[in-house]
C-alpha cells in the first residue's frame, strides 16, 4: 500500500489481480479507479451500482443511446438505470471499451479452454467471468438476480459488413490503463478474465493493476460534463443527490 502523490491525485492504495480473479470495492464520490493491464491483452468485465441503492445499476441501452456511441472512451459516462452518473471515463490511454459483448459463464469456458477444477489444479483451475463477479457480488449481500450487463474494460470489438462481431487482438498492449471517476458512491465489481470472443485457445487470463485515488466531484467545465446534452443532465440528477438540504440544483 502507497501513500505516494500522483497526477491523479493521492494515492489511497493499490492493488494486484492474476489473471482469473476477481476484486469488489465501494468507490466514494470524486475517487478515482485506475486499472492498468500489466502483460498486455487483458480483459475486465465491470459492473457498476449505487452502493446506497444497489437496485440503481448500470444501464447499458441507456448509456450507449444518451451518448450516440456503441463503446466507451474519454469523455462517456456510465449511465445508472435512473438516468444519473455512477462511472466517469476520465483518463484513457486505448480509446475503446467494449460494451456488447458481455462476459464467459462456466458452460463457455468449459466448451472452449476445457474443465480443469481446483482438486485437479488448486489456484490454476478454469473459471469464467461469471462466477468471478458473482463470488464479489457476494460479499456485498448481492447475487444471481443482480447479475446485469458489464463493461468490458480494455477490450474492442469489431463488426464486419455483415454485422458480425470479432474481438481485435492487441488493443491493449503492456501499459495500457483506464481512470474512472466514481460520480455517487459506487460499488465497483470486476474480474481479470479472458474475452468471450477472445481466439486464444488456452485459458490464460492476463494480470491488472489497481489503483484507488483521492478526487473531487466533477466540476461545471469537466470533459464529461460538457461531452452531450444528455450527459449534463446526467450530472445534473446526480448532483442533486448530494446537494445540501433546502438547495436547488
């Protein structure tokens, strides 16, 4: 754990994940999560709530039609299903993050990379993303019904003329890193797991790096903010959350 400045802001702590395993945290408002693919080619599905209110969620449909876009970048916001901010794109080094693809359950994983439990291979047995973000759904008093729609952090997906999807392969390379801003207190869930359309035939999930920073709300002139229409209303309804009693937002 580091206490160490950064152009960030303070850095609050830090965290390593393998390949293959999951990780929970309730971001308060203004803090900022940075992921980091270590190796090159990782993949985290992300789930997003209101950690007050966790039937308030990511709303995919919602995100993707307010912002015309069909992924996220610098400048996005993920939309919770009450219209409000819960996840700000502030800071990205690959410009594109899946949002369609969704995320491998036990079944996918079997039928592609084969069975592989942990009696056979102790912490090097097959899992897939599902049963990672559920394990950490857990640990919040969540579970199957609260399972919804992910982020594919540090993952693209291409269409062809015929609409068909294929993950493209070195999109993130060694380095590369994504910062969100937490816009209400939010409960962050995610896992370092291989793409469901990943073409690699060996189950070889990819490492990150987390890091956790102080931060402040956005201001009336932040990249978000001001990126659409929809998005200032957007922050509009979130700031009334936390706006002081008797004071009009």
């Amino acid at each position: 754990m580091s206490t160490e400045e950064d152009s960030q802001g303070r850095l609050l702590f830090s965290e390593s994940i393998p390949g293959g395993a999951g990780w929970s945290w309730v971001l308060q408002r203004g803090q900022r999560l940075r992921i980091t693919d270590v190796d090159g080619g990782a993949n985290v599905p992300l789930m997003a709530f209101n950690a007050a209110q966790p039937l308030e969620r990511y709303n995919m449909p919602d995100t993707l039609k307010g912002q015309h876009t069909a992924y996220l970048t610098t400048g996005n916001v993920a939309y919770s299903d009450m219209g409000r901010c819960l996840l700000s794109f502030v800071d990205d080094s690959v410009g594109w993050h899946d949002t369609i693809t969704g995320y491998s359950d036990s079944a996918a994983v079997a039928a592609k990379y084969g069975n592989r439990s942990y009696q056979q291979a102790r912490n090097k047995f097959y899992r897939s993303a599902k049963e990672l973000l559920l394990i950490e759904l857990g640990k919040h008093g969540l579970g199957k019904r609260d399972v919804t729609a992910s982020i594919n952090c540090l993952s693209k997906v291409a269409a062809n003329e015929r609409g068909q999807l294929s993950y493209v392969e070195g999109h993130s390379i060694p380095g590369s890193h994504l910062t969100l801003r937490a816009d209400m207190t939010v409960l962050v869930v995610l896992c370092a797991i291989q793409h469901p359309l990943d073409p690699d035939p060996e189950y070889r999930p990819r490492r990150i790096a987390l890091d956790v920073y102080a931060g402040s709300a956005a201001a009336s002139d932040d990249i978000c903010r001001t990126h659409c229409e929809q998005n200032a209303r957007a922050f509009t309804l979130t700031d009334r959350l936390f706006a002081p009693e008797g004071v009009l937002v």
